[in-house]
C-alpha cells in the first residue's frame, strides 16, 4: 500500500492525506467489485481513485474500509 504521507501524480503534483481526501472522488471499488481479479486480497480492502486537481489524471491508491469511512 502507498504511504498515508504523500500520495504522487505522474504529472508530479504531491498530496498529503488531507488534500488527497479533498480530490474529486472518481470511483471506490470493494473487495467484493474486484474479485476475483485481485488476489490475495484482504476482506476490507479498497480501491480510491481521484482526480489530480494539475493535471486531471487519475490517481489510485489502495486503503481499507475503516480508513476511507473516517473521511468520507
């Protein structure tokens, strides 16, 4: 899993946690959505994918189910 300090665009741009939460939510996928494409996979695994605010791209980084409720 990437680290919960600094979250990276190809494009170069940085996010720590708290700007990586305010970035245009796109998609959060379940472990139930991903199987069985992804293995092994932990029961409360997801999948964020958001917008960077530079350069549009999308950004993925993986967390759990309890992480991503705190800030939702």
């Amino acid at each position: 899993m990437c680290s919960e300090s600094q979250l990276a665009c190809a494009c170069g741009r940085h996010y720590d946690l708290a700007r990586w939460n305010a970035l245009p939510l796109c998609a959060r996928f379940t472990t139930g959505a991903l199987c069985p494409r992804v293995t092994p996979r932990p029961a409360d695994l997801l999948v964020e994918i958001r917008v960077c605010t530079n350069c549009e791209r999308q950004i993925t980084r993986l967390t759990d189910s309890a992480r991503a409720s705190e800030r939702s």
